[in-house]
C-alpha cells in the first residue's frame, strides 16, 4: 500500500488546491515580506510551487518566475490557475528539486514554501539553491518544524505513510535549520515562526 512522495502528491493535488490557506494572517505576512524584497527586474525560482496559488500572487512584482513541483498534477492545476488569470510571467515546470538544473547564477530569488521538511537531502537541496543565486540573492524558505512541538506524531507518520496518507517527512527543529542554512553558505535576515506545527520562515542572502 505504501506510496511514493510523488504518486501521494499527486494524489491529493485537486484537494490541496482547494483547501483554504490555514493561517491567513501568517500567510499574508508573508507575502507582503516577500513583495517587498522583490524588484521588477528580478528571476524568481520557486521550488514545491504546489498548485501556483503563491507564485502567481508575486508574479505582477518582477520580470519572470520558474515555479516547479515534483508533481505533475500540481503543475496541471497550476497551470490552469494561470491561463484562468491571464498571467503569462510564470513558467510551470515539473520536476524535482534534486532534477532541477539551470545556469549558476541565474535567479535573484529562490523560495521553497513547506518543502525543506519533504526533502530526503536537504543540504544537497541548500547547495543547489545557493548555485542556482546570483552573488547576494535572496533564499525565502518556510518549513514546518515538527521536532519542536508535534514530536508525539512521530510513531504516527510510518503507519500513516504506509497507508498512503502521509508524504516522506523529515522531523526538523528551527534551530537545526538555521544552522543548516548558514552552513550552506546564507546570511540570516530576517525569521519568524507561527503555528502548532511551528513553521519557521525566514528570510537570507547567499553570502
Ligand atoms: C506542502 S506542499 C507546499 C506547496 C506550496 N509551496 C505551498 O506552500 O502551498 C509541498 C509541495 O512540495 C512538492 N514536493 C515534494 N517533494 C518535492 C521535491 N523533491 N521536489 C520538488 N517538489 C517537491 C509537493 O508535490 C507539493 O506540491
């Protein structure tokens, strides 16, 4: 019964693209964070897009974005979104963090929005990050944080996944990411965390 991280992903796609956002207030706080670090002239990469909801809200505030998900029905949906709202400055793409490839050097903004949990291998993910930045581009990442509050869930998760009902998950806490993260070669600028599930974003330069 058990499922990969893509066939679970893109079996939830048309549901997850209905559900509400969880924390409106969070999420808004967010945006505006991100739109106000954004310049029309910039390439924007986002990594996980989902089914695009974020990226077409910053797509009017700079030149391009190249919005990926490892699932192909999240893209499908992604890109309806965006024919629905005339919006012709995002690229969908499908593919995996670890398949992604472009020229070093080619992205003022990289976010990856509840994704770095998901990831077998997040320092190859960070690397791949602080390549893909122009020298001081900017890393947005929001990662739910399950070690810090929800640790009870991790018995939880292995039954869960084996009936197809949970992703690979890994139980992070925030400080360990920040480490991470300033490992990998960025300068904090700004985090914060919200939620039961802890969720920290933050916001970074590669150095
Ligand atoms: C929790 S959803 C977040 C979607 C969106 N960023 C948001 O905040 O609503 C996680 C997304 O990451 C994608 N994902 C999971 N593993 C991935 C990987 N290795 N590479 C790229 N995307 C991945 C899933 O398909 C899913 O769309």
């Amino acid at each position: 019964m058990a499922v990969t991280s893509t066939e679970f992903w893109d079996r939830i796609a048309p549901g997850y693209s209905k559900q509400p956002v969880a924390d409106s207030e969070s999420y808004a706080r967010k945006l505006a964070t991100t739109q106000a670090l954004m310049r029309p002239d910039m390439q924007v990469l986002e990594f996980g897009c989902g089914t695009g909801s974020t990226a077409l809200e910053h797509a009017p505030h700079v030149t391009h974005i190249v919005a990926t998900d490892v699932s192909a029905a999240m893209i499908g949906i992604a890109r309806e979104k965006a024919d629905h709202a005339g919006i012709d400055n995002v690229s969908f793409k499908q593919s995996g963090v670890e398949d992604f490839n472009a020229a070093d050097g080619s992205f003022d903004m990289v976010l990856a929005l509840n994704l770095l949990h998901l990831l077998p291998d997040r320092a190859a993910a960070l690397a791949k990050v602080h390549q893909l930045l122009k020298p001081g581009g900017i890393f947005i990442s929001s990662t739910v944080c399950l070690a810090d509050r929800m640790w009870f869930l991790r018995p939880v998760i292995p039954l869960m996944q084996w009936i197809g009902k949970a992703p690979y998950v890994n139980f992070l806490k925030a400080d360990d990411v920040m480490g991470e993260i300033a490992t990998a070669g960025f300068e904090q600028q700004e985090h914060w965390t919200h939620g039961r599930a802890n969720s920290l974003f933050l916001v970074c330069r590669k150095t």
